[in-house]
C-alpha cells in the first residue's frame, strides 16, 4: 500500500479508473430509467434495491479513488495524502455539524458519509493535480 515512509500509493491498476466511471455511467442511467419510468415503482421502492445501487456508486467512486495515475510519481503520492487529508477534514466537519444540529435536513448515514468523503476526496485531487 505505502511504496515508501513519504508518499501514498494507490492500490489499483490504471485501468481500473475506466472500470469504476463505467460502473458509475450505468448505474446512473439505471437510476435514471428507473426514476422515469412508472412500471418499475415496486422495484424502486425496495430498500434492497436502495441499497444495492447506493453499494455499486461507492464501489464506483472507490475505485476511480483507487487506481493508480499513468504516471504514478511523489508528487501524485503528495497529492493522494493531501486530499484524502481534505476528505478526512470533511468527514469530521461533517459529522459535528450534524451532531449540532439534530433537526436539520442533513441526514447522517454511512452512505451519505462516505458518499461526500470519496468526492470531496477526488475533487481536491484532480484539482490540485492540474495546477
């Protein structure tokens, strides 16, 4: 996982990146059909369903976060630790605003959690990465 003490790798293959985008680019379409389309409204409503498609976005997300860069050198380590320095920043602001304000209209759940964690996570990164 760590390929030295100062910088942080990623796990997966470059490859990797397409898979998670295609994943996400389905899903979303599904959700989409699904959404539209009156003659699924049982299957929508389920909570397995629900949670089957909120598992196969994280997935998605999780490994466009995971895959290595073409070119894979110290500063793109730098910049995985900075934004996921960013995510866990968020993730904590997250939770203590929630904490402080229990009648609000955010909803804490793992999902919703990890869901704003893995974009904040890949925001920060490519936009550090193209200054």
């Amino acid at each position: 996982m760590f390929s030295d003490t100062t910088t942080f790798s990623a796990w997966f293959p470059h490859r990797f990146k397409l898979v998670g985008c295609v994943i996400l680019f389905i899903t979303g379409v599904l959700a989409t059909f699904l959404q539209l389309g009156d003659v699924f409204d049982e299957i929508v409503k389920s909570n397995a369903f629900r949670s089957g498609m909120r598992s196969t976005i994280l997935i998605g997300l999780f490994l466009i976060a995971s895959s290595r860069e073409k070119i894979e050198d110290e500063l793109v380590g730098l910049l995985r630790l900075k934004s996921f320095e960013w995510s866990f920043r968020w993730g904590i602001l997250y939770t203590i605003v929630d904490l402080a304000f229990p009648a609000s209209s955010i909803e804490l759940s793992g999902f919703s959690l990890i869901f704003s964690m893995l974009i904040v996570y890949l925001l920060v990164f490519y936009f550090k990465k193209r200054e």
